[in-house]
C-alpha cells in the first residue's frame, strides 16, 4: 500500500450536525404558525413573509459579495431564519418598502457590521423590528383582523391587539369583565384568532414547533420555560391581588409575541447564554421586563424590547455565571 | 434507570463491528520492534545489546524511575539493532528489533492454561511482581500499573473499580476478553483487591454488552466482593473520573487522583494481565488488539505480541481496504491517526481502525454560532468554545482559571460542534501551555 494516509488530531469521527440542519429545523419549525398565519391573514402573510426573506437573503448576498468582499454564506440558512422571524413580527399588510427597510436594517446592521454570523449581540430579527416600530408607529401597529380579508394584501380592514385594548381600557378607568366582552376568551387566543403580527397569533402552532424544536435537540427548554413561568409567575400574583384592573395570566402567556418571542427569538444562538444557570437568569430577565413594560410602560406590548435589553446583558451573563464543574461538589458519601 | 456521569457526554455511533469475533492467536511475524517507551513515564532502559539471544518472556529494557515500567522480548531470536524506528505517534524513538527464531518461552512461565486460583503473596510482593511483569494500563493510557497500586501514605483505597465501559466506539477487545477471559479476570481482581487492601471490587460495562454483563454477573458468584454493574451506553464513560461518579457517585476534585476519593480504577485486560504476572510468571508480552472498520474484509480480535508491524495485523484481517483514507490507533474519539502503518503494536494498542477515504478528512470548519453544544457535552462541566478562542488569543492565564487543565481530551466538543470547529485541537495546545507555566511556577 503506497498511498498516503489522512493523519489529524482526535476525534476522528463527527456527529454529522451542521448549522444548515439546524437552521433547516428552525424553518421547519415555523412552518406551522406561518400557515396558521395564511388562514387568518390570507395572501398579505404570505406577500410580507416573501419581502423578508428575500431581501434578507439579497441583502446578506451583497454586502457580503461587495462590501465586505468574502464568500457568501446565504446557504448556511441563517437569513433565511433572520427574513422568517422579521415578517413574524410585523403586520400582514406592512407595505413593501417598509419591510425591505426593516430587512436592510436587520442584516446590515444587526448582523453584518457586528462581523456576520455569530458575532451580533442583539438578534438582527429584532433589531429591525424595533427600528420599524420606532420609525413607522402607524404602519407598524395597524393590525389586520382575522379571516375578515383573506385574498387581499393592502387594504385589509385593522384593529387593535388584545393587549392594546386591554391597555386602553384600563387606561380608560374600565375594568377587566368589561374589556374582556371585546376580546378574544382563552381558546381564541391559543388558536390565534386575533389581530396581530404575523407569526405571533397562534400559540398552538408556535408550541408544534416548539416541540419540534426539542425533539430534534436544536434548543434546550431552559430560556422558553424560564420565561413562560416568570410571566405566569409574576402575572398570576397580580391578577390575585387586583383581578378587576389585571389580566389573568393565560391571556398575557397568550397574546402579544411571548410564544414566539419566547420559542424562536430569545432562543436565537448567539444572542442567548451558554448553559442552563445563564438561560435561567436571560429567560426571567426577559419575563420580568415584558410584564413591567406591558403592565406600567408605555407600550401594550414589551417582549422584544425585554429580548434586545437582556440580549445586552449575555456577554455578563457567560462572563458570571459558569457551568456546574465537574468535582465542584465533592461528595464523599455516595 | 441506568447509572452514568451526570454532567455531559455524547452518544456517537456504535459501530461494534467485531464484537462476535473470538480472540485469534496472530501467528508469529518475522521480526518485531520493541519501543523502549511504550509507556507514560520514563523510557526503560535497554539492558540487551545488538547480537543477544533472547527468549520470550526475558527482560529486555529496565523500568528507570518509579513512574517508568519493564519491557520483555515479545518473541525469540537474536537481538538485530537498538535503533530508532517510528513508533505509532510518528516520532522515531529507540526500539529493539528482534529477528524471530522459533518460540522458545522463559522456563519460569507457566504456559498451561489450568486456572490458578490460590495467591499467598503479600500485597508489597503483588506491586513488585506486577511491577517486575512491566504491566501498563491496557485500557489505551499506558500508565503503570505498579503505581497506581502503590497507595500513598495518609490515603486509603476503598473500593477497586473495574473498568470494563468501553466506550469508544468500533473497540471491542475488552469485550473479548470478558467473555473469554472471565476467571482469570475475577482472580487478578480478587489479586488486586488484595494488593490495594480492598474488599469490594466493582466491574462497570455498559449496557451495549448484555453477554458481558450477564457472563460475568454469573462468574462473579463464585468470587466473594466483586459487583458487575450495567451502565447506561455514554461516551465518555470509560474515563477514570465519569467511571467513578456513575458507578460510587464520588467526584474526584480537579487535579486531584480518584485516591482522593478512595477509588482506584484498572481496566479489564490489565487484571487480566496481573493474573498471568502474579500466578503464571508471565511477563507482559502480548495483548488483544481489534482491527476493525466497515470496509475491512474480516474485522477481528487478535492477540497480538508486542512489537509485531500493524501491517502484519492488518493483513491478518484481510488487508487494508482499497478505499481507506486514515488508520487510527486506538479508538475514533481519543485514538491517535497514524502517518504509517509499518510502525509497531505496543502495549497500548487497543485497536486498529481503517476509515474509508470519505470518512478520513474533517468537514470545513464554519462559524461559531455559539451554539452552546459543546457546554452542554463537555463531561468536565468546561466550556469549550471559550477556552478554543483564548487559545487562539493566547491568553493562557485566563485558560487556567477557566480549568483548563481538567480537560480530559475527550474530544465530544469537536465531535458535536456542528460548525465542525477543531475546538479540542486549539484547547490541546492552550493546555499544553498552561501546563508549562503550571510547571515553571512549582519549579
């Protein structure tokens, strides 16, 4: 035998896991909700998720391409991930230009003046979100109603959130068994039957692919579960102390981006800690903010200001709080 | 539920590909090359020169030091040169190359295969004869055996834990050697229970080995203070530390000998030696090697003498396959690759591995996405996509505080990264540094 052998360092043998499944399973995942969306919101959901993606892809491509001149890595699935979870979070009739704002918002500056894949602080998704929300409050929370309009994608006819009428309502010196004749009860809700962003409505389909997600180990539970309790947690003791004036905490895990929010965006890899003691602080960070922007702030809705505030905090986060050494805990009777 | 380690680990493919193949004697090869160090420690001393006879058995290299360990002829014949000869790491290190002529064993070896079940020795006479035997751990590491039974003054053994994991994936020598060697394993247990003061031996073997455990369940009742304990299938389950914490849930500190915790561990074949040293004289001049791969004609389970060329090996089990790429020497998550096959079987050769050519080459590394899945396997509870980039940054103080050096090189970082970062390959050579500055600042 005269060919040379392949020598290199241990291990020799590779799971065969690669950031393309990954990002393919997270796509799978938001499979669900999407068409839930489609049902409710008609053709407008499926034209905006379209805009997003692809000038998320467009955008990833040349900047790579010309402005930073390195090879594109589009196929490595995460712009496409980043164009899925824009459109999620803005309304089925958002006009065209606005999302292709949001998408160059998003990548370029959310993701790729950070360096690219990997070295974003906050999650580029978000952070063209935000921007959108700040610069086009009007457009941004115009909220097509369900089913009402289905075969259009501009002129649909828009409502308030849930939670914006909760908000205004309380605002407005009413109480609870008041507001609750205008709104969705419980069931609607988890099925998704209401005004909203996109992807954000049915919590049932976000939960499928929550399933799938830990089903096929792309995430652990720790960040989803730790917000959802501290939400439930913080929620439920106020509604006990003052039920007239609080929402229960059913309506607060249903509503609003807490699902997705809590599933697909806090969730995001690099913007979210290393291991589970880190996940638990991020994830009840996030919980706790959304409540006090929902409940005292000024906007009906907090998840993604709690996501991009505590995405800040992760560098702390892994720098404080370790992973559990091995011999840390010596115990001499076993 | 199983017992395991509870922090980390990875559950690669098995690929048991040989484990219904019984143990098969190589026939003799026409020349052997002995490595003076096959061992972790000192290199022995060569106490033959160029021209001796020299029989099966006979001592050949002196242990030189207490952590060192005694090498013997592997076959008979004439001494041909102490010379250099790449050994299976890919250095040129001395060796002695013996020409084979016949078989002409030591007269002081029992060679009959009668068990032997009585020992009077004292435990000190057990150390010295296994230290005379020049037995290493065969599990893959090579430490010396004598050592490791040596326990130091103001510590106490409790329990001897047996080490039959096997928990790399393709490797199944101690597989063999547990259902073929079963009573000679219970009594060099019952041997180095008695060396290390001990009553109480325990066997892990993980649940992939249902024949093994229940072989040895069964054998175990004629022996008093010997447990077989079944342990749910995890890499890396087979190293001293996660061995200890799944089968006595005891952590042995960092930096710290599992002594600390009262636990010593050998492997499998390694009592099996002490039972040929202690009770048949025989010295430690062969040992069970699997060669193994999914393209290899007949993967097997030989015994092997030491020194023999891996290519003599390989061709026993058909030859190498046309389509390989990479031979690993020991198993594919902590074995080393080898740059030539014509390099000798040591005592530490638990296994040859052929990896088609589709197999050999690691994917293109891509970015990190922190991902968080090499936190999450790492059995020693370290991060590894952190002490990769401090690595890279050189930052070696920080690497040391970040515990570096209770890196156990295990490879399950690099195994899972799925942006196929060479994350254990960086934290290698951190650890190498920061062990030199360890050692400068003791010095």
């Amino acid at each position: 035998m005269n060919k040379l052998l392949a020598v290199s360092p241990s291990p020799h043998v590779h799971s065969g896991e690669s950031v393309n499944k990954l990002m393919f399973n997270v796509v799978l995942a938001l499979l669900p909700a999407l068409a839930v969306s489609i049902y409710y919101f008609g053709l407008g959901a499926f034209v905006v998720t379209a805009i997003a993606v692809v000038s998320c892809l467009a955008f990833e491509f040349l900047i790579q391409k010309y402005l930073l001149k390195v090879t594109p890595s589009i196929s490595d699935g995460s712009a496409l991930v980043t164009g899925l979870l824009l459109a999620f979070n803005l309304p089925s009739n958002l006009p065209w230009w606005i999302i292709v704002i949001g998408a160059l918002v998003a990548i370029g500056i959310g993701k790729m003046s950070f360096g690219g894949l990997g070295n974003n602080p906050f999650n580029p998704a978000l952070v063209g979100r935000v921007f959108l929300l700040i610069s086009f409050p009007v457009q941004m929370t115009s909220w097509p109603l369900p089913i009402e309009s289905r075969a259009h994608y501009m002129d649909a006819l828009t409502g308030a959130t849930p939670l914006a009428l909760v908000k205004e309502g309380l605002k407005g010196g009413q109480t609870m068994s008041a507001i609750s004749e205008h709104i969705p009860n419980n069931m609607q809700l988890l099925m998704g039957s209401m005004g909203g962003s996109l992807g954000e409505i049915a919590a049932i389909a976000l939960l499928i692919g929550f399933a799938w997600l830990l089903f096929k180990k792309v995430i652990t539970w720790h960040i989803p579960v730790s917000i959802f309790v501290t939400i439930f947690a913080f929620t439920g003791i106020l509604w006990l102390i003052d039920p007239a004036h609080n929402a229960d905490p059913f309506f607060h895990l249903l509503t609003g981006g807490v699902m997705l929010g809590a599933i697909f965006m806090a969730t995001d890899y690099v913007t979210s800690p290393m291991n589970p003691k880190g996940m638990w602080i991020f994830g009840i960070g996030i919980g706790a903010l959304t409540v006090i922007i929902r409940v005292w702030g000024a906007y009906p809705e907090g998840v993604s200001f709690a996501i991009l505030i505590m995405n800040a905090f992760v560098p702390l986060i892994n720098t404080l709080v370790k992973p559990k050494r091995f011999g840390e805990e010596v115990k001499k009777n076993g | 539920m199983l017992k395991t380690f509870s922090i980390g680990g990875v559950h690669p493919p098995e690929n048991k590909i040989s484990a219904g193949s019984q143990i098969v004697v190589l026939p003799l090869p026409k020349q052997v090359s002995i490595p003076i160090a096959q061992h972790i420690g000192a290199p022995a001393n060569a106490v033959v020169t160029k021209g001796d006879k020299v029989k099966v058995g006979q001592l050949i290299a002196q242990s030189n030091g207490f952590v060192s360990a005694n090498i013997h002829s592997s076959v008979s014949g004439t001494v041909a040169s102490i010379d250099p000869v790449m050994d299976s790491t890919g250095y040129k290190r001395p060796a002695i190359t013996i020409t084979v002529e016949g078989d002409e064993w030591d007269e002081t070896i029992d060679r009959s295969t009668d068990l032997k079940e009585e020992c009077n020795l004292t435990a000190e006479e057990i150390i010295a004869k296994v230290g005379q035997a020049g037995i290493v751990g065969m599990g893959g590491a090579t430490f010396p055996s004598q050592v490791k039974l040596s326990v130091p003054k103001g510590k106490k053994a409790e329990v001897l834990i047996i080490n039959g994991v096997e928990c790399e994936p393709y490797l199944t020598s101690d597989h063999r050697v547990m259902l073929e060697k079963g009573h000679e394993l219970m009594i060099g247990i019952q041997i180095l229970k008695k060396a290390l003061r001990v009553d109480t031996a325990l066997i892990g073997i993980e649940n992939n080995k249902p024949d093994a455990i229940s072989h040895l369940s069964q054998v175990a009742t004629k022996y008093s203070g010997i447990e077989v304990h079944a342990l749910k299938v995890q890499y890396p389950q087979g190293g001293e530390k996660q061995l200890i914490k799944a089968l006595i849930n005891r952590e042995v500190p960092s930096g710290a000998l599992p002594i600390e915790v009262g636990a010593v561990v050998h492997n499998v074949g390694t009592a099996v030696a002490v039972y040929e040293a202690v009770q048949k004289s025989k010295p430690l001049f062969e040992r069970v090697v699997t060669v193994t791969g999914k393209h290899l004609a007949t993967p097997s389970n030989f015994l092997v003498r030491i020194g023999t060329p891996i290519s003599e090996v390989i061709a026993a089990a058909g030859g190498v396959p046309e389509n390989t790429g990479k031979i690993v020497n020991g198993g594919p998550m902590m074995g080393k690759a080898l740059s030539s096959i014509d390099s000798p079987v040591t005592k530490g050769t638990s296994g040859l591995i052929a990896f088609p050519a589709e197999e050999a080459k690691r994917k293109v590394a891509q970015a990190c996405v922190r991902c968080g899945k090499c936190v999450s396997v790492c059995p020693m509870g370290l991060e590894p996509y952190l002490l990769n980039r401090l690595s890279q940054k050189k930052m070696f103080e920080r690497m040391e505080h970040e515990h570096v050096l209770d890196c156990i090189e295990c490879g399950s970082c690099s195994f899972e990264c799925p942006a196929n970062l060479p994350l254990l390959d960086y934290i290698r050579l951190g650890k190498a540094e920061v062990g030199k500055i360890v050692r400068a600042r003791k010095a």
